[in-house]
C-alpha cells in the first residue's frame, strides 16, 4: 500500500536526493510544512518569519519499505540534536521534523526517535507533530540535484550512496556479504552456468558465464522492485561440455557430464540443507544439457524446484538482430557490448564463418552428431559478429531479464507440485 509521511531535514535539496534513493520510495515532493501562511513562496520562507520548514512529502510503498526503517534512514541523514541549523543553514526553515497524516504513525515515529536518543547525550530535537499544512515548493526546486549535479547540497555524498543500497535485498553472490544475507528469506536462487572456451577473436572465453550471470541479476533486480522477491544469484559455473576440435584449442575446457552432474547435485544438496527449495538454472552455453541431472534430481529431491533455461533462447533472436549464427556471433557480441563494452576486442573478431554437414541428415535435424568444430569454423565463431551493437543488446538482455522476473516471481511461492498446474483441463 502507498503510504506518506513528511521529513523535514535541512536544505530540502538535499534531503530529497537522499530520500528519493531509498527503494520503496516511490515518490518525492519538495515543499513547506506547518507554517502560517497561504502558499508560501520560497522567498517568503527563506525570510524565516513564515513558520514553514523545509519538507520533503514521501510516498512508500509500505510492503517493500517499513516506517520504521526509512525513519532510521531518514535520521542518518541529519544531526538529530541540532535545533534550527543543518549542516551551513540556519534558521527554523531548517529545523528537523517527522509529519504524519496517519496518527497510527505517532507511536511508530516516536519508538524510533526514542532508540534514536540513545545513541546522543544532548536531548534530540527533532519534532514530531500531525501535518498542518504542506504547499509544494516551485518546480525549480524538484528533484534539484537531478537538474543541478553540482548544485549546493549539505549532505556529504557517500550518504546517496548508502542510501541506494539501503533497502535493497542483496542478489548477487558474487558481491553480497554475509552481514547482507543472514537474516533475510531467500524465495528463489538462480544458477548462471556457462563455459570455458574460445569465442571467436573477440570475445572473453568466459562469456557464456559473463552473460548468463548479467542476465541473471538484472532478472533478480527487476523481481525484487516489482515483486518484492527476494532471489539470489549465485557465481557462474564456468564448467561446460566442448565438442571435439574446440577442446584442443588453448585453454578450452571440457567437463564430461559426470563432472557436471556432480557439481549440480553438490550445489542442488548445499541449498538443500539451507531450506532454499526453488532454483533456476541460467544457461550461457550451447554444449550443456541439464534435463536428464534434474530429472535425476527431481527422484532425489521430490520438494525441490529446478527450473532450466538457455537464456540465448527464450526469445527469437531474429526478432533483436539482423543475422544471428551459433558462437560469438552477433547475439553473444551484442550483448557484451551492452554489458561489457570493456570486455570486446571487436578488432580481432573473424567472420565466424561457418562449413555446413554434408549428409543432407545431419543438415536437416533427422540426426544430430557433435559437430568437429575445427572443420566447420575457422576462428571459432560461428555467425558473423559485425552487425552487433550495444543497443540490440540491451534490448534482447532486458526482454530476456523480464520473461525470467515474471518466471521467478511466479516460482517464488511455489511449495508443492501442485501448485505447479493449473486446476482446470
Ligand atoms: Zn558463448
């Protein structure tokens, strides 16, 4: 439910930019509060003889973002104990309060500023009253840190910084702490598993890992700030299956199936023993099969989930390139462009061009046979990478994030099977 509660906290320029970071925030006004007068102008208040303070209106969303937790932020971001003065300003404009429009509010704020005294030994000073009156400030003074990145701001910057990532559930393994993860419930975790090998002149040989993983967490993110679920993405398993005249090229790694299944089960039994009974695993790399290790799976752990997707075909690519091929071709080239620009040497990129089978059979899918990838492509590639472009990435990985965040929200409360089927034929 949208909620509002009003923060006065010094220079309102400031105190938005701060507020406006906080996820769960979902809208922020600047303005003046609990004066005297009909509708203040910034220079009538600035005179200091108004009775307005300085005031932020914030609108939360109270599922994602509880009062108490944004008063705390909301308290880190001022000197609690300083009557009239933040930072350089001076004057009863600048005053620190709470203003609520819900009296359930009160004794919420009132809890909080009670543990806040703790921490001080000067009284604090922070009022907390019913909100009289609230006049929206002129539009130059929205979101005026946005228009203005220079502009003057009493609060220090890594204070933004926090509060970007104060409320967000950490979902990348690769970078979460421990003193992030303890304590919060886990919906769903999401598995990037990918390769080790050669892509074309260009790419890095873990793109398959690179990728599955970036799409993985731009899923994550989008499922937590829509839907509030909490999923974790683990590192990638950079262990893939490479057909014979791959293998022997420099580097290239190939793990048999027994090695992979292994390495699944280990990871699949891990979760296990925590509680985590849904996961989804994010395929990067052509060369792996993962049906018959979660059918496997399924006998060994009937109460878990294991879901399985190669992300490169969830959606049609030739709805998002001009000539998608096989291996580090326009598709894979593009995305790293979006993802990782830093990454792609598109000078020594070849053509990826590629020999098809002879026996009309194996060119027309009546069988299939691993194909000597010595004898089919020249520089590894298969699908010419030229025509990719950062933008067809982004908006193939964004489709792409956006099938997997509906999947993962979907899954997130899944606890039998049943709940898997729809009840009617
Ligand atoms: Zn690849």
């Amino acid at each position: 439910m949208t909620r509002d509660i009003y923060l006065a906290a010094g220079c309102f320029w400031g105190a938005e930019h701060y507020l406006k970071k906080i996820a769960g925030v979902t809208m922020t006004e600047v303005g003046f509060a609990n004066g005297r007068t009909e509708n203040p102008t910034y220079k009538e208040v600035y005179t200091d003889t108004t009775g307005y303070a300085e005031c932020v209106h914030v609108q939360y969303d109270d599922t994602r973002l509880g009062l108490p937790f944004l008063l705390r932020l909301y308290l880190r971001a001022i000197d609690p104990t300083s009557l009239n003065r933040q930072g350089e300003d001076e004057g009863t404009r600048y005053r620190t309060g709470i203003y609520y429009t819900d009296a359930a509010d009160e004794p919420v704020a009132r809890a909080i500023l009670d543990e806040a005294q703790k921490d001080y030994d000067a009284p604090l000073c922070v009022e907390l009253l019913p909100l009289h009156n609230f006049y929206r400030a002129e539009e130059y003074h929205q979101d005026y840190l946005d228009k203005n990145p220079d502009g003057y701001c009493h609060l220090p910057h890594e204070l933004f910084a926090f509060a970007e990532r104060a409320n967000r559930t950490a979902l990348d393994l690769s970078q979460a702490t421990y003193g992030e993860v303890k304590g919060t419930a886990y919906d769903v975790a999401v598995l990037p598993w990918g390769a080790t090998e050669p892509h074309n002149g260009h790419l890095p040989y873990l793109t398959d890992c690179i990728l599955s993983h970036d799409v993985a967490v731009e899923a994550a993110q989008l499922a937590w700030e829509r839907a509030g679920v909490r999923t974790m993405v683990l590192p990638p398993v950079g262990l893939g299956a490479q057909n014979p005249g791959q293998r022997e090229l420099p580097f290239c790694l190939h793990f048999r199936q027994q090695t992979q299944q292994a390495v699944l089960t280990d990871i699949v039994s891990s979760l296990y023993c925590q509680g985590m009974r849904r996961l989804l695993i994010v395929n990067g790399h052509g060369g792996n099969t993962f049906k018959g290790f979660v059918r496997d799976l399924a006998a060994d752990y009937p109460d878990t989930f294991i879901a399985v997707s190669n992300w490169y075909a969830v959606l049609p690519a030739k709805d998002y390139l001009d000539n998608p091929g096989d291996h580090a071709d326009e598709l894979e080239t593009s995305a790293m462009l979006h993802y990782h620009p830093e990454l792609v040497r598109m000078e020594l990129a070849g053509e990826g061009k590629a020999h098809a089978f002879h026996p009309s059979g194996l060119r027309d899918g009546t069988a299939w046979m691993p194909r000597h990838w010595n004898l089919v492509t020249s520089d590894t590639g298969i699908g010419n990478p030229r025509a990719a472009t950062a933008e067809k990435g982004r908006r193939l990985t964004h489709d792409v994030a956006e099938r997997y965040a509906t999947l993962l929200t979907e899954l997130a409360h899944v606890n039998s099977a049943e709940e898997l089927y729809e009840k009617d034929y």
